[in-house]
C-alpha cells in the first residue's frame, strides 16, 4: 500500500506542512526545452511561469477558432464531460479536449509545451486531466482558492507532488475579468484541510468546490508568507501559465462585458502515475483523471497551423 505522506480530509482542523518533493525536478536527461535556468529558477521560487510568445499569432487564430468549435459542438450537449454554470445553460468545462482526435490533441503532444513540462518534472509525462474553462462575461462564476494537488492526492490517488497545469490564454485575461490569481511561493506548503470527502463529490465541485479548500486562517498564513502578495495570471491571448500542483490559486466571478477562456492540459509525471484514492473512495470518472492506457508523451515539432481544423470528433456525438 502506498504510504499517505499528503493526509487530508481526515481532522476536524487544518495543519500546515512542509512540502516533501521537489518542485523544479532539473533532471539532466530532460534539459531540453524551452526553459532556461532563469525560468526553473523561478518556478522553484514562485511555483508557476507565464509566457506571453510561446505561439505565433497564426497559431493563436489557429486555436480560438477550434475554441469556438467546440463551445458550438457542446452547447447544447448533455453529458458529464460538459459543466454548466450554476443557474444557467452556460458552458463552463468541456473535459477530456486531448482526446479530441483533433486539435488539441494535437496540441497536447506540441513540443513546446511538452518539453517544458518534462524540464519542470524531470521525466517523461502524460497528460492525466485536459479542459477547456470558459467564464462568461457578466456572469462568470468565481472558483474559490484550492491547491489541485489536494484533490488529486485525496480523490484520484495522485502520489506525489510532481505534476504541473499548462494553461493557454485563448481570450484576453486582464484585471478585471476573473484571472487566474495565484498565491507565490504557496507550492511550498501543503495544507490539510479539515472534514470529509462526500461520496461523489465531483458531481457538485466541478461547479463550486466546498470540500479540500483551505481555511481562513491558513490562507491568511500563506499570502503572509508571501509578504502579503496575490500573483495574477493577466495576458493576451496565446498567453500560456505553467504552474505547479500545489500552488494556491482561484479566481473572482467575471462581471465584466469580457468573456475569459483557456485550455488546460495537466501534465504528469510518468513516475507518478495514480494510483487508490486516498480518500478510501471508489476512484473518479476517466474524463477526470486518466487511468487507462496511459503512456509517455512523444513531443511533436509542429506547428499549430498545419494541423486540420476538428470537424468530427467524440464530443460532437457522444451522450
């Protein structure tokens, strides 16, 4: 049985810890990529990266088309891999887009977002969650702070903390219409956070997360920690966030005219693939963390606009 070095969800109180991995892994097998000591540096430091000209204008084009595609091929699609905003018809997540047959699944194997996941991870990865996040103008709704490594520890068996999020920019992310905010230096600490997992507990957190969020008093601890600091994620669009499993983030409601969205692909480690949820829970649907058939990523050279528009796919007639 794998050791539980992350408990959460067991206490009726929060604890903070110190973290027990790495965050830059600097494997020198896997040095080849886009970033420079410069950047792990900083990771390390900070827990995430934000590059504004990784992709060329055409390819960025390129990928708010097929983002528009896949919000007209799922709009009125039922189906789990789908999230609605609360109240409304509006699309929030579609789940599983590396599966597409596709674009993006084009996209998730491009050398330069894969190279750098390998530099942060030290090895081979693979992807274990992909999505596409839109937040309406006037009605978006905020996602309250959360460490995504608490999640996956405690409901999909994620081992260890060796997993980083790739989120493209496909709309421009700006003060005022709900960006990522991010907490620097929050990769550091793990928090434990009070109360159970109830049983399928995905069903309700995909649209407001109440269970694995940390307390009052331990994020006041950790923007204290950062000298009182909130990072936000702002940017045009092709904009593209690496961040780390455990770094703190969240995001306000958008209430502004400026609808906000990105894809999202989290790269794991092939060293630390899932494995029984530590919560003691049946594992989450497949959509939520790849389990099956997963394999290292070969990084393909390619650039976004050779790649064919996704005119059919499983999104378009799967129920």
């Amino acid at each position: 049985m794998t050791t539980d070095r992350y408990p959460s969800r067991h206490q009726a109180e929060a604890s903070i810890t110190e973290r027990k991995d790495p965050v830059a892994y600097r494997n020198p097998d896997f040095s080849e990529g886009p970033l420079t000591k410069a950047d792990e540096d900083f990771y390390d430091e900070n827990g995430y990266l934000l590059f504004e000209n990784l992709f060329e204008p055409d390819e960025i084009k390129a990928m708010i088309r097929e983002l528009k595609q896949t919000m007209e091929r799922n709009q009125d699609r039922d189906s789990v891999e789908v999230i609605k905003e609360p109240e409304s018809n509006d699309i929030r997540t579609v789940f599983e887009i590396h599966k597409d047959s596709g674009f993006f699944e084009s996209l998730a194997q491009n050398d330069r977002i894969v190279q750098a996941a390998q530099q942060l991870l030290g090895s081979e990865v693979y992807i274990t969650q992909s999505r596409i996040n839109f937040k309406p103008g006037f009605k978006g709704k905020e996602f309250y702070w959360h460490s995504d490594f608490e999640t996956w520890h405690v409901e999909d068996g994620m081992p260890d903390m060796r997993a980083v999020s790739c989120s493209i920019v496909l709309t421009d992310n700006y003060e005022f219409n709900g960006p990522l905010m991010l907490v620097p230096g929050s990769q550091k600490w793990y928090i434990s956070c009070p109360g159970e997992t109830p049983k399928e507990n995905y069903k309700s957190s995909l649209q407001k997360q109440e269970s694995g969020v940390p307390d009052n008093d331990s994020m006041s601890w950790l923007v204290d920690k950062a000298g009182g600091s909130i990072d936000r994620a702002t940017g045009p669009a092709g904009s593209v966030l690496f961040f780390d499993c455990n770094t703190m983030h969240g995001s306000s409601g958008n209430i502004s005219p400026y609808a906000r969205s990105n894809v999202f692909f989290v790269f794991n480690s092939i060293e630390n693939k899932l494995t029984h949820p530590f919560s003691g829970q049946s594992p989450r649907p497949e959509f939520l963390a790849n389990r099956e058939n997963v394999q290292p990523i070969t990084p393909k050279p390619e650039k976004l606009t050779d790649i064919p528009s996704t005119t059919t796919s499983k999104t378009k007639t799967k129920s």
